[in-house]
C-alpha cells in the first residue's frame, strides 16, 4: 500500500525473529498534502503501516493489526529533515498471532516506538 509509493527500502537485513530496515521517505506524497502543506508530517498511520509493511516483506505473508498494547509518537518525523529512517521491528508467533515491537529512529531521535502489538495473518 505504502511501499514504493510512500517509502521505499533502502537496505534490509533479516535476522532471526528481527528485521532491520533503512527507509527513504517521499517528501511529495500526496498525504502531506494534508498532513500538513508546508510542514509535513509523517501520520501515525503511516508509521503502523510501514511497520507492517516491513514485517510483510520479511515474512512473505501479509497482517492485519489486531491489538496493540503501547504505541508512543516521541518525535516529530519530518521527511524533509529526516530523508532516511531506520526501523527495527521484532516478532514472534504465539498462539497463532504474531507478537510484534518496533521502532522507526534516526541515531539517538526515536520517532515512533510500538510494544506488543499483534498481528493475525490474513
């Protein structure tokens, strides 16, 4: 949905149970349209979903987000200032979900942190 419109994965690396990620944004979006005109933001909504759309890649199968526990938006994501941001996302199967934490960052500025989301394969 996002991937390659909204952003586009600049290197991935798989490990067991984590993905590591750098994503490059789109400052031209049409969502910043919206989200604001001359100061863009990237939505929250946006954050879920590249998150989501990172672990679908890693897992080859595609989510819906059921659940989530802790979902905090610690810093203002301005694709302007911020072209590229790392993503971190961990992930286990428990019960027939998928127990997911994740973070997008860049160096120490931590935009976006999820705890204990879940994920049902769909």
């Amino acid at each position: 949905m996002l991937l390659n419109k909204f952003f586009f994965i600049s290197s991935l690396e798989h490990y067991p149970s984590t993905v590591k990620a750098v994503v490059s944004l789109e400052p031209s979006h049409p969502v910043f349209e919206g989200h604001f005109p001359d100061l863009p933001i990237v939505p929250g909504v946006a954050m879920m979903q590249l998150v989501r759309e990172i672990l679908e890649v890693q897992v080859g199968r595609k989510f819906s987000i059921t659940a989530v526990d802790n979902m905090k938006f610690l810093a203002v994501l301005n694709p302007l200032q911020n072209k590229q941001v790392e993503v971190s996302v961990t992930y286990a199967e428990e019960d027939g979900s998928v127990l997911v934490n994740a973070s997008l960052f860049d160096g120490n500025v931590t935009f976006f942190k999820l705890v204990r989301a879940t994920f049902q394969y769909t």
